[in-house]
C-alpha cells in the first residue's frame, strides 16, 4: 500500500445475515460502519436509523440527493424496507421517514461523526465527508463524499455447524489496523 492510499479515508460498511456471501441483497443487516484511516479502523457509533441511511447514502454516492428525495427512495428500498429480515427471530421494524426527519438525522450523524473524528485526533472534517451541497434554487443536497466498501459478516452461528472454521467477531469500537479485518480461524 502506498503512503497516499494510506492517507485516503474510506468507509467500510458490514452486513450481517447474507443469504449469499459477496452479494448485498435485501434481508440482511447493517451491522456497523468503519473509517478506514491511517491503518486503522474506527467504528462510528451510529445507531440503527442512522446505520440504514448512511448505507444508503454510500449506495448513492456518486450524486447528491435532497432530503425529499432520500425519504422517497428509501421508502421504495428494497434493502431498506426488508432491512434484517434475515435474521432469525426478526421482528419487523420498516424504516420510515421523511423529509425533516432526514435532515435531523444527517445533522447528528454528522455530530457523532466529528465527536469520533475529535476523541482520536483525526485529520478529517465530517462536514467534508457527509457533505450537504447548495443547489442554485437554495435546495441543500446530501452525500457521502469517501470511497466505500461493503463486507458481509457471517452470524456467530455459522461456522463449524456448518463444516468451516468458526469465526471471530468483529469486537466494537476502535481496534487495530485494517488488517485485523481479515477472518481469522481457529
């Protein structure tokens, strides 16, 4: 890895419950969010509302949408309205929202963003990374600015059941380097 990839910040967004690996597909979970920085990785302690739209968001990434827009499509989301479905004793919980509650909730992701950033002196911006962008018509637009990665976490009942290795979890909050993402086997 080069020193200015190492520098770049990106995303990583783990689900948990796929039916296929490697494949996101509606049912599953959004478990957890990492920043990817400077050889490490930070779990942001986003709850699940803001989990479901910031993954939306990075699916969405390469255009800006309005808080309108991002309320209307979420309600036509697949992934989002079978959102953990998957799981075993899933209880349904749709996602809904709306157009005010999609700026209160990017306002304090944004908060819980740079509290992270702050706590571990990280030379990012969370305005520069969950960016909202001023239309001509005075309309603010939102989206996730880094790169992103999506990783599928298998359930802590998968394993040696099922004739593989048993897994160990991905242990909260900051922890050692990318790297440590790699599934280790016992």
């Amino acid at each position: 890895m080069t020193r200015e990839n190492f520098e770049i910040p990106k995303l990583q967004i783990v689900h948990d419950h796929a039916e296929f690996r490697g494949q996101c597909m509606p049912g599953e979970e959004v478990i957890a969010v990492l920043l990817l920085y400077r050889g490490r990785r930070y779990r942001i302690p986003w709850g699940p509302t803001h989990l479901i739209l910031a993954d939306f968001l990075c699916r969405h990434r390469w255009i800006s949408l309005d808080a309108w827009q991002i309320a209307e499509k979420m309600a036509n989301d697949q992934f989002v309205q079978q959102h953990g479905m998957n799981a075993s004793g899933y209880h349904g919980r749709p996602a809904r929202t709306s157009r005010t509650s999609v700026r209160q909730q990017i306002k304090r992701m944004r908060g819980v963003l740079a509290q992270l950033i702050l706590e571990h002196g990280l030379n990012l911006n969370a305005w520069n990374i969950l960016r909202s962008e001023k239309t001509s018509s005075s309309t603010v637009r939102y989206r996730i600015t880094l790169d992103v990665t999506w990783e599928h976490w298998p359930g802590l009942d998968d394993g040696e059941a099922n004739g593989m290795p048993s897994i160990v979890p991905i242990c909260p909050g900051p922890v050692g380097s990318v790297n440590a993402l790699s599934v280790e086997v016992h």
